[in-house]
C-alpha cells in the first residue's frame, strides 16, 4: 500500500496519476490525510498526558513520604482524571490506526510514467511482436477438440469429478504438462532463480501481504472452517517468505521461482472465449519472483521481460507484449507487461504471462525493508512474472504445431516429453 507520509507529501500527483487508473482519488486521498493527522495529534496528546501522569505519581509519592496526605489526596483526584483522558485516548489511537490502514489498503498503486491512459484491455500497447503466424491445414481444430481426438484432456471428467474449469490431463497430455513445467524451472534456475516449493494454500496475512486482499476477495477459493485461502498464483506464497523480513543489503537481489497449481473462482467468466484451456479454476503455473535495491528494479523488470522472450523464443510460438493500460492494469502493479501467444485455430491472443514492478507497494504491506548503506531501513522492491502460465501455452503448442499426422512437440521439449508428436 502506499505510505501516508507518500500522499501528504504528493497528493495533487498522486490524484492525477490514480486518475490515468480512472480512480478518483481526490476525497479518499484528503481523508487519509485527516486520519493521518488525527493519529500523530492523538499520539502526541497521548505521549504527553503519559508524562504528566508519571511525573504526578512521583510528586503523590513524595507528598505521602513527607507526610503531606491532604496535598497528596488533592493531586491524586487531578491524576484519576488525567487517567480518564489517558484510557480515551489509549482506546481512540488503535482505532484510527485501524481505520488508516483499512483506507489505505483501498488505494491502487500509483503508475509508472509509461503507462499508457486508457479505459480496458483494447487500449494497452503493444511493445514488441515476434514469430511467424503459422498457416495450417484446411480443417484444423481448436485445442478443445484436439484434446478429444488425441484423448489428452478430458473436460467432462472433470466436470464429473468436480466442476467446469477443473480439467483432467490424460497420457501424453499429462507428460506434455510435466515436461513443460519442468522446462520452464530448468530455465528459471539456469537463469539464476532459486527454487522454492511452497504451500497451495495461505492465510489471511499472507493475502493481504501481497494485495489480493481485500482487491481479489471474491475471486479466491476460502477455506473458511480454517480461514485459509487456495493461492490464485505462486506469487502470493514466494514473496511471503520475506514478510516482516529486514534482509541484508548485499544479499539483494533475491530471485525465487515455484511452480504451484493456482486457483481462481473467475466468477462471471462465460462465453465463447472462455473454453477448453482459455479460462481455467485450477490451472498450473510457474513463477519468478525478485526482490531489489529501488534504483535497480526497472533494470530487473527489462531483465525478466528477456527471460520470458527467450523461453516463448525456444518453443517457437507467435507472440506480442503489451505494456497495460491505466484501466487494465494490476490493482497492486506500477507498470505491467502482457504476453500474448497467438492461437491460429482461434484467430485470437491469449494472455500466457504477466511481468510487474510494484515498486515499494507490496513491501510496505509485507514490512520488507533493507539496511542501506548509512544504516537506514529502507523499502524494497518486489516484482513478479508468469515464467509461464500452463493452459494457453499448452493451447497454443497443440494449435499451432498441429499437422495431418498429429501434433508436432517443441523441439525443445522433445527431451522432457520423450516423444516427438502426440498421435
């Protein structure tokens, strides 16, 4: 979340760049200011009625020593209600600290300068583009029917074993997913990222340590007898490791990947453009997660938007990056890139990662700080990447290598797999 001191300091910038998120944040912001004062007023009255009750409890103590009973009582009636106005405000201060926060958590990132203005995902721009757009034989097949000729992904079982977006992964669709994670780790690690297993599910800490609480409340699975939530990404889990963490200078930068199964309510998703693998409620995914000095992490984001153009680079898909609009843009993200795979049978992007700098955003919900060198506490900067998301690589590998003979596999993946084409 953003820093209260931040806003005071930038309010008129900070309302015209939330506004460029189509946010008005010119009331909330004004009220985050007023509470913030009501704070530090509160603490500071409270700090001196604290030492004025401690300085009259010496001179009570002293009034009795010296047998001064009548002056002791008087001082003591003064200090019962000095002890009245001290209770008020002890109880006042912790809720208008609650209050802050919870307002706080309320407010979006600021953007990054490049952030192009906009309204949805049809006014992001497209940076970058790389890849032949294959021609395919007359007849070819969208992935959901592919994977019910080659018998690789069996939609109704799912239905059957649990519910629609929770697909079953047969023979050489299941090696195909295999292979294609552990390729993505292998990459990920060659590359410098240390690997983590983490747990599929968090608690609310966690959540709100990262931003998807309160922001994506609705869209997670909660487990409510245990008040504990199924991950929507690794992401939430990876960069929780160094919650409340003041890590070491020279230790940064810290690079992390996982691969974790993530889950998704998506509620509201229907329609043509959300069948077989394009939309999922448990999907796999792998992730690369930085921690960084602040004057680096742009350098780093650059570095991580390479790293994933050399993995869709190997498999040889078609793709294009966006950098997000102000409207489509992360609610916890300063600057954002979209991947996007092109489906041939489709005729349509599919989203397959998202690269992020939250800047000090998250680190100041998760208490993230590192020593500078002149001994101060400073913020990190955390930042994230799909590296890469599962079901529309996938999609995209069976569309556009499909052939009259079955489906060609990557090359690359052709040591993971142990097969050259699903037939």
């Amino acid at each position: 979340m953003l820093l209260a001191q931040q806003i005071i300091a930038n309010k008129e910038e900070y309302v015209k760049a939330l506004a460029k998120r189509n946010f008005d944040a010119a009331e909330i912001l004004e009220k985050v200011i007023s509470l913030d004062e009501e704070r530090r007023a509160t603490q500071s009255k409270l700090d001196t009625i604290k030492a004025d009750s401690n300085k009259l409890n010496k001179e009570i103590g002293f009034l009795f020593k010296n047998g001064e009973q009548q002056k002791a009582n008087i001082l003591k009636e003064k200090a019962s209600q000095i002890k009245e106005s001290m209770n008020s405000l002890e109880q006042r201060l912790p809720e208008v600290k609650t209050e802050l926060t919870e307002l706080l958590y309320t407010i979006p990132n600021i953007p990054h300068d490049s952030v192009p203005n906009g309204q949805s995902d049809e006014d992001n721009e497209e940076v970058f583009r790389e890849g032949e757009i294959p021609v395919l034989e007359e007849g070819a097949l969208p992935h959901w029917e592919l994977a019910k000729k080659y018998d690789i992904i069996d939609f109704e079982l799912g239905v059957k074993i649990t519910g629609a977006g929770f697909p079953v992964y047969k023979g050489k669709g299941a090696r195909l997913q295999r292979a294609l994670i552990s390729y993505f780790l292998d990459k990920n690690t060659a590359a410098g990222y240390k690997e983590y297993q983490v747990p599929h599910l968090v608690n609310e800490a966690s959540g709100y340590g990262t931003g998807q609480l309160p922001d994506k409340e609705g869209q997670m699975y909660h487990v409510t007898a245990d008040d504990l939530y199924l991950i929507p990404t690794a992401e939430v889990p990876v960069t929780n490791l160094f919650r409340d963490n003041l890590v070491n200078e020279n230790d940064l930068p810290i690079t992390c990947t996982g691969y974790t199964p993530c889950f998704r309510r998506e509620a509201g998703s229907y329609g043509a453009h959300v069948r077989g693998l394009n939309r999922l409620h448990q999907f796999d995914k792998v992730e690369i997660v930085r921690i960084e000095k602040p004057e680096n992490s742009y350098e780093a984001l650059d570095g991580m938007v390479a790293h994933v153009k050399e993995i869709l680079n190997e498999l040889k898909l078609p793709y294009r990056i966006l950098r997000l609009c102000g409207g489509d843009i992360g609610f916890t993200s300063a600057l954002t890139y979209d991947f996007e795979v092109f489906s041939t049978a489709q005729d349509r992007w599919l989203e397959i990662s998202s690269v992020s700098n939250f800047e000090s955003y998250q680190a100041n919900r998760l208490k993230l700080r590192y020593k500078d060198s002149n001994g101060k506490n400073q913020l990190a900067h955390t930042l994230n990447g799909s590296s890469l998301a599962l079901p529309r690589v996938l999609a995209g590998i069976l569309e556009n290598y499909q052939t009259p003979n079955g489906i060609k596999i990557p090359d690359v993946l052709v040591p993971y797999c142990g097969f050259e084409y699903i037939d």
